[in-house]
C-alpha cells in the first residue's frame, strides 16, 4: 500500500492570486541570457539553496534522474573552455549548416567561450540514465523531461537571486564525463555557467512570442473570460 499524507496546499484570493501571478510573471519576464560574466564570487549557500530549488522539480516516477555538478577551481574551468571552445570552433566552421548560422546571427554567438573561465561557476548539469545497485540497473524514466524541469527552476531560482546565467550547448559535450569524472549512467545534458553581469553587459534586441502566438483557447464562449 502506498504511504500517503496530507498536502497543505498555497491559499490565496482570487484578486491575490492575480496579483503574485502577475508579479511572478514580471519576475520571469525579466530574465535575460547573459553571455559576458563578471568574476565576482558566488557564496556555495547560495549555490546549494539554487541547486536544492531545481532538485524540488516533478520527475519521472520520482527518480530525480540529475545531477549538478559544479565547478569554481579555476583550473577545471580552463580545461572545460579549452575542450569546449575546440569542438564549438569545429561545429561554428565546418558542422553547423549556413541555416543555423543564419539563425544565430541575432544572438551574435560564436565559438569563442571566454565566459567558461571568467563566470565564477559552471553548473554542469547531467541526466542519471539508470541507477545502479550492485550488479543490478534500475531505468530512470522521462529522464530529459524531468532534467529539463529541473533546469528550469533553476534557472529561475538564479535569475530570483539576482544572478545571471547562460544555457551553454557545447556540442558534442562528451568532454564533460571525461574532465569531471562522471561515471557511466550519467550524461551531459547542460553546461550553464552562473555569476553576476559584466559592467554595462549589453543583451541582444529579441522579443518573446505575444500571448495569442502561443496559446490557443479551446473553451465555451461563456467560459472564456
Ligand atoms: N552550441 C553553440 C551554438 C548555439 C546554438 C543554439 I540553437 C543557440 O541558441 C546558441 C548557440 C553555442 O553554444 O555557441
């Protein structure tokens, strides 16, 4: 039989629900990539409460199939901008199709990685493929989904805390198992470096989708507003 307790869930008006839904989404709504870090320290508390936050994400049967790697030694961090610059300068030249080159011309990326060594965090975050117990293996399920969820509120806990980050893709990022070590059932899955701004940092000029580009109602007219 399964164990079951009692949930207290949040209560609110509706005029207060409107307004926390409202400030949370002025909250999300100003976050923004930042690809220019400063080298200004991020305490470890910090940290852990951001990572502990993405680890309170929905998971295939619970599984909670990630795990954060992080790194500050300045010499890990050289040796993941080296191996990550190498194959971004590769996939950047030869890899990428004119297409997606085109498609990132907004974004003004390249394979030039400096923020690797300068953020004062790397988050590298890898999905738990199966578990291990003894010579047994249990499967994770919905691993990239769940992963992903937790990444999400993670990079909402950092923009929370007054921190910016960047979702790096290096690709491929095999180098990652092999500089930090992970054993077999792990995968890289986001390498997301965490700091505070560059003086004056600028942000490209892009738009978020309108509401009506997004969502689509499906609803009795009665019911609609
Ligand atoms: N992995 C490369 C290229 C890149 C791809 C996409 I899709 C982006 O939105 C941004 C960059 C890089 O990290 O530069």
């Amino acid at each position: 039989m399964p164990n079951f307790i009692p949930y207290h869930p949040l209560s609110f008006s509706p005029e207060e629900q409107l307004r926390r839904a409202q400030e949370f989404f002025d909250l999300c709504n100003r976050r923004r990539t930042v690809r220019e870090y400063s080298s200004k320290p991020v305490a470890r508390e910090l940290l852990e409460t951001l990572i502990r936050t993405a680890g309170t994400a929905p998971s295939g049967a619970n599984k909670q199939p990630w795990r954060f790697v992080v790194v500050t030694d300045p010499s890990i961090k050289r040796e993941i901008r080296i191996a990550a610059e190498k194959e971004e300068k590769e996939s950047y030249e030869h890899r990428m199709p004119q297409e997606w080159l085109d498609d990132l011309a907004a974004l003004g990326t390249d394979w030039h990685k400096e923020f690797l060594e300068i953020a004062p965090a790397l988050i590298v975050v890898f999905t738990i493929e199966y578990e291990k117990e003894g010579a047994k293996t249990h499967k994770n399920y919905y691993v990239k989904e769940s992963v992903g969820l937790a990444v999400g509120l993670l990079l909402t806990a950092i923009h929370n805390a007054g921190l910016v980050s960047l979702t790096h893709t290096p690709s491929p990022m095999n180098f990652l198992q092999k500089i930090l070590h992970r054993p077999v059932n792990e995968r890289p899955f986001l390498l997301i470096p965490v700091g505070y701004p560059a003086e004056d940092v600028k942000v490209p000029d892009i738009q978020r989708k309108r509401l009506e580009e997004i969502v689509e109602w499906k609803a009795v007219s009665t019911e609609q507003r």
